[in-house]
C-alpha cells in the first residue's frame, strides 16, 4: 500500500506541526521544581539562620542554579544568527512529470514549514546588518517525511570544494588572535584567503554587491545553488536548480545605512520579521525550479555540478510550481528558532542529490554538526525537528531520549517483533537512491569543467545597473581599505582585472595603487605545481549570455512594486497639521503601509486642531535609516525642530540614503535647514514638495515615487555614500 506517498487532498488546510503537548503555559499554575514540588520561597535560599552560611541541603538552590548555568549551548559554527517563523507552503503548480515528492503534487496542496534566515559569519549575538551571505533554510513537514531546503541568498558560493570549507570560515571569522572583527569580511585573513581563491571570484562580486545588505529577510530570494535532482515515477532524474522569490521584490538598503541601523537597532531584520508577521503582512515567496534533462548535462559552458556557477534564466527559464507564506511567529525562540536542525541530506523521496563535491561534503556535515550543538543523536526527537511522518527504526538509547520504543526487537532482521518495522518498496514510498552509474578512478582532483572562475563574475558584473556597479567598487574600496596588507589589496585588484579592467581601476584608485599588469597566478602562491593537488590554471570562458536582468536587483522584471509594509516616519512636533498626517497615514494603510510619528518628545503631539496623537518614537530613541521614506507635514510649530541637530542627522540620512522624502506646506521651511536644501524644487523626483497642504494628488504621488524604493539618480549628486 502507498501509504504516506498520497498528495494531501485538494483546499486541506497545512496540518500545523502538533507541538502542544509540548507547550507549556504558567498561568494561573504554581511554582514547582523540575520534579514538580511546589514552591513555598523563591527569594531566599536555605541558611543557617538568616545571616548564616547557605546549606548545601538547598535542592532547590541547587536544581535552579544548575539548570542556569547550562542555559547556553554552543551556537552554530557558522549562521549563527538567526531569525525564524512557522507557516505553510502551497503547489500552485504541479510537476509530478519530474519529481514523484508526496508534497509536489496537488494544486492547492499544503505542508506545513519553518523557515530560518541567517547571517554567516557572525556571533548569535551580533548585528543584523553585516555585509554578508544570509542563509535561507526552510523546513517541509511533509506527509513522507522532512524535506529540508537549505540555502542562501545567494545563488553561488566560494568555494568548488568542501575541503575548502574550514579554511574559508577560519579565514572570514574575527582573526584568531585578538578575535576581531566581529560579522565582518573587511579584514586581512578573509581578503587574503579570497585573492588566493580565484573560483570565489563570482561569489565575491555577489557578495560586494547590495544583495548582502537586504532591507528585509522579506526581500530577499532564495537558491539552493547547488544543482538537485528530480526523480519521478519512472525512475527518470532531471537536474533542477530551486528558486524563491520574494513577493515584495529583492531590495537592499545602502552600506552607510546598514552600518548606521547596526549601531541603532542591530535586531532590525528580526524585528522586521517578527513584527510583519504580527501585524498580518505574511511574508510571501514563490518557488521556482530551472529544470534540465539529463541528456542536456553537458549542454552548457559551465559544468551544473560547479557550485560556483549559476544557470542563467535566459538559458533555463525559472517556472513557478508553488508558494511559502510565513503566518505565524515561533511561542519560544531558543525551542525553535535555535533548536532546529536543517541538513541538506534531509530529502524525500522524488529528490535526489548531485555529484557537486560541495554538496557531498555537506551531506556528512550537518549531522555531525548537530551532535556537537544539541549534544545528542537524538536532535530529531526536539519537537521542532520531530517528522509528522511516522518514525520506526531500530535506533535506540542515546543522551535525552525522549521515545519510549516497546518491546525487546531492536534489530533487523528479526523474528520476535514479527519483522517489524518492515522495509518499504518503492511503490510504497520507500526511498531509494537514484541509480546513477560510476565509473572512475579514485583521485584527488578537480574537473578542468570547474576552471573557469571569471566567466560569471563577469556576467554578473555586465548586468548591474551603474548605481549597482557603483556600490560594488565603493564596497570593495571599503573593505580593501580596512585590509592592512598591501599585497593582498593589489592581488585583489589582480583578480579583479580578470572580471572587469573598469572596476579593477575604480577600486585601485579609491587605494590610491596601480592595478598589476599581469594578475600573480594565485594558486601558485609560492606552491610548486605538483602540490596543488591538481587545480586547473584559472581561465575565463566567456558567457553565452552576455547581461542577465534577474542579476540586478534593481531591473529584475519580475517585481510589482509595491510599498506593502513599508514603514514612513512622519516627521511631527507640536502644532502639527492633524489633517493631511491622518490623510497620509490613511493612504498609506489602504497600501499595507505604515506611518509613524516620530517626534522630540515621548507620549504625544498636540496638533493643530486641538487634537493629540499618540508619538511611536522619538527622534533620540530611532532615526530615518530605520524606515522606507520620511514625510514632513505642515503645521506651525514645526520650525522649532530645525534646531534639533537629530532631525537635521534623521533628515539628512534619509536624503544620502536616496530615500523618497515627502514634504508639504510649512514643512518646506524646515527642509531648509538641511544639506539638502537647494534641492528641493531643483529636479530631485525622490523628494515630493507640496505647498498646498489640501493637495488631492500628494499622497498618491509620494506613493508612487516609494514604490521605487530608493531615487538612486540622486547618488551621482552625492560623492560619499
Ligand atoms: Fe552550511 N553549514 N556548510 N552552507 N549552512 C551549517 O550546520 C557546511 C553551505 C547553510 O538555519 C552548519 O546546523 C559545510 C552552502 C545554511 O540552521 C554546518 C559546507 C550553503 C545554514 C554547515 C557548507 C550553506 C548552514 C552550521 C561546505 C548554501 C544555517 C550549523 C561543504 C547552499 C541553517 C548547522 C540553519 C549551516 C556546514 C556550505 C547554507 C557546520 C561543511 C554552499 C543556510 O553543518
């Protein structure tokens, strides 16, 4: 019988993850031990009389402060900072032509995930906002088991091969000596290991790029990047690369502003999260999949199992079979969010893995990782790891066993326990390898398919709108600059030659260095040819597509813009126009919007009218590098604010950043204080200037101009950003 293959019927709600027997609520219940004796005195512990010695006899003493001091366990080696959230995933279009997962194969069809976002390097404690990878995880509860998604957002990576993998986080992590820097890449031995590196060369250009500087893990897109394989019922494979892509399009903030958020809310992406979820704007991706038949695996310039390359969609065109919502923040974040475990080697049956010798690295990798952080082969039995598909198997004891397994049969075969648990066939859903042939010598080696480590940087490069490219030679001059060696700066800017002569000499001018005539051979660092352990030279296979628009965030066709949860500080004091502020703020709601008064004092303005409205921040406690755009109303009073030095900073920031500034009636006057003042009636779109406080059009075209998210013509009037 096909049992826990069977799609879940059409329009049947995403079974959620039944953790309530697991749940726990103190209201109205006494204090007890861990054992369950109530408490009688939770504020002194037993002493021999009252200014006496404390007694060793104190079990509860002693159990409370145990536990204490075991709160912690190690956080993850890399991702450590995280972010997580409950929700579903729906088939809205089925594809059991290539894969025969249980999950994939209804429209309409729900499974319940948890997703996690992630930045790399970073301690569990650090910001936000580095310049970084941010990792993308999702867990599928499906009905045949856990299917774990474990990606970036970032569609390549470093590295070809997971022997490389210590060296290059040993290399990005703070240095090992006075461990510093802290979740940052700006450093000597990451720059060192990169320019030694040359297949990181397309990751880097990635990395540099504003895609490691997301405005919200809302607005991001996911990859696998490596290349997967589809298996359905016939036992045919196709090679698949799997996409998410974020309904509210991939935005990014600019570095200064990343840098400023860190120091004024470094929990900006979680809070984000936390609070889009909360208020009901339920995160949104699409999943897509570039799928190719066997038959075309060597069709392409690039070799799929090279993890540093991607299949561009002029190519493979991205088809949308389905879609994530996240509804629902986790009740406890150390149970979930830091207790889940992802491992890539988590599949169901319908997908299978690839050669792609990063990823057959990984497969040992995440187990064993876990043995180390939650402390026990039995991390699965966690509740938030736990399968909704039944689980028997012959597994037994370990540290914290929570199952109790019935019986004396803990071994197969057996006649005792009648053979059970019993094998599955493949009709009954039982996994099975795909059966791929291989033939070869044992070597240690790389394929000549992987040498070329130039091709897709370029290509990446060549499709970055020139504000894109800017920010890509103003991050690599910022974390050259804070690289103390002046040999590792100029092979970088040897590398940096092979993608592109322009960039390499923006870069080496911003160094004040000259861009080497010929790059050094970077594997040969001081190495003699037979030790490298076979690479190929580094060579550059030109593209066959020259510029992809899905490569740019900022031309990428696939977004509806949309201001849907994006947040406007509505600049207030005292006196303040009551009327077109709950105009604005009413726009802005019908959009999913959200304005917020920010003003000098706490509690509330007094407004025009005679009314009051409720302050949410005040210009010490936020700034505007905290929201999308800023709006400045009209009204008396508001002068008083241009001797504030923070809203002269609040607006000032917001116009370096490119954002849209609204401003109407009085609140000109008070733009003319700022930097920027000369340009407000001077051909700046991203600044929309009203005299008429009654103006029916304000609002919809401060909306409109948002909808771009940044003005980013302004950059070129600014010479710092
Ligand atoms: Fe990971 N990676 N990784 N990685 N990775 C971990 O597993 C590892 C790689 C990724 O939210 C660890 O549970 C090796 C690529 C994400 O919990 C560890 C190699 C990609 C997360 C590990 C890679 C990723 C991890 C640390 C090279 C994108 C966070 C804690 C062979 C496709 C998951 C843990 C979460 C976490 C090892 C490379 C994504 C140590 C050895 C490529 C999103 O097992």
């Amino acid at each position: 019988m096909k049992q826990n293959n069977k799609p879940l019927p059409n329009n049947q709600e995403a079974k959620q993850m039944d953790l309530s027997k697991d749940k726990s609520d103190a209201t109205n219940k006494f204090l007890t031990t861990n054992q369950g004796i109530k408490i009688n005195d939770d504020n002194n512990s037993l002493k021999a009389g009252d200014r006496g010695p404390s007694l060793l006899e104190d079990f509860i003493l002693r159990e409370k402060i145990t536990h204490f001091d075991h709160e912690r366990i190690p956080e993850r080696i890399v991702h450590a900072r995280g972010s997580g959230a409950h929700g579903y995933f729906e088939v809205t279009n089925p594809i059991p032509q290539f894969t025969k997962a249980g999950f994939l194969q209804e429209a309409g069809q729900k499974t319940p995930v948890f997703a996690r976002f992630s930045t790399v390097a970073g301690s569990r404690g650090s910001t936000d906002l580095a310049r970084d990878v941010r990792g993308f995880s999702v867990k599928f509860y499906t009905q045949e088991g856990i299917y774990d998604f474990v990606g970036n957002n970032i569609p390549v990576f470093f590295i070809q091969d997971a022997t490389k993998f210590p060296d290059l986080v040993h290399a990005v992590k703070p240095e090992p000596h006075n461990e510093i820097p802290q979740a940052s890449s700006a450093h000597d031995t990451f720059w060192d290991f990169i320019s030694l590196m040359p297949e990181s060369t397309h990751m880097i250009m990635w990395l540099m790029s504003d895609r490691a500087i997301p405005r919200s893990y809302r607005m991001m897109e996911g990859f696998g990047v490596h290349t997967f394989r589809f298996i359905n019922e016939l036992n045919e494979s196709h090679f698949v690369k799997i996409h998410w892509k974020p309904k509210l399009g991939t935005h990014a903030v600019v570095w200064d502003e990343a840098q400023k958020i860190s120091g004024k809310d470094p929990d900006f992406h979680r809070r984000d999260l936390w609070e889009a979820i909360d208020t009901g704007n339920f995160p949104e991706w699409e999943l897509g999949v570039q799928i190719v038949p066997e038959a075309d695996e060597h069709k392409y310039e690039f070799d799929l199992l090279d993890p540093t390359k991607i299949i561009p969609e002029e190519l493979v065109p991205v088809t949308i079979i389905g879609k994530m919502v996240l509804n629902r923040n986790p009740d406890n974040f150390f149970a979930e969010t830091e207790q889940i475990a992802f491992h890539p080697g988590h599949v169901v049956p319908g997908i299978d893995f690839t050669n792609d010798p990063l990823l057959q690295g990984r497969l040992f990798s995440y187990t064993d990782t876990q043995l180390s952080r939650l402390g026990s082969p039995n991390f699965h039995e966690i509740p938030i790891n736990r399968s909704i598909a039944p689980v028997h198997n012959n597994q037994r004891d370990g540290h914290m066993r929570q199952e109790i397994n019935m019986g004396r049969v803990s071994y197969s075969p057996n006649s005792l326990g009648g053979g059970c648990p019993y094998q599955a066939k493949i009709a009954e859903g039982g996994f099975s390898s795909f059966n791929e042939r291989v033939d070869a010598h044992k070597v240690r080696a790389r394929s000549e398919s992987f040498s070329d480590h130039f091709g897709q940087a370029k290509l990446f490069f060549n499709s970055q709108t020139q504000t894109e490219k800017d920010h890509i030679i103003r991050a690599l001059r910022f974390e050259l600059t804070k690289v103390e060696t002046t040999a590792i700066r100029v092979r970088m800017l040897g590398i940096l030659s092979q993608v592109d002569t322009g960039l390499a000499q923006s870069v080496a001018q911003g160094l004040r260095l000259v861009v080497p005539a010929s790059p050094e051979q970077p594997m040969n660092h001081g190495v003699s040819p037979e030790n490298l352990g076979g690479e190929q030279e580094p060579k550059t296979v030109p593209s066959s597509v020259e510029s992809s628009q899905a490569l740019s965030m900022i031309n990428n066709p696939t977004v509806t813009p949309t201001i849907a949860s994006r947040k406007v500080a509505i600049v207030c004091a005292d006196g303040v126009d009551e009327q077109v502020v709950l105009n604005l703020k009413m726009a802005l709601l019908k959009e999913d919007a959200k304005g917020c008064i920010i003003a000098p004092y706490h509690g509330i303005v007094k407004t025009d009218k005679g009314g009051e409205m409720a302050v949410d921040f005040t210009f010490l406690t936020c700034s505007s590098v905290l929201f999308d755009a800023v709006y400045v109303p009209g009204g008396q009073g508001l002068n008083e604010l241009s001797q504030d030095a923070d809203v002269m900073d609040f607006l000032n920031d917001a116009y370096r950043h490119c954002k849209i500034i609204g401003v109407q009636g009085q609140g000109i006057e008070l733009l003319s204080g700022t930097a920027f003042a000369d340009k407000i009636d001077n051909g700046d779109e991203g600044i929309v200037a009203e005299e008429d406080n009654n103006s029916p059009e304000f609002a919809a075209n401060f909306i409109i101009a948002m909808a771009g998210h940044r003005f980013w013509a302004r950059e070129a009037t600014l010479s710092n950003n």
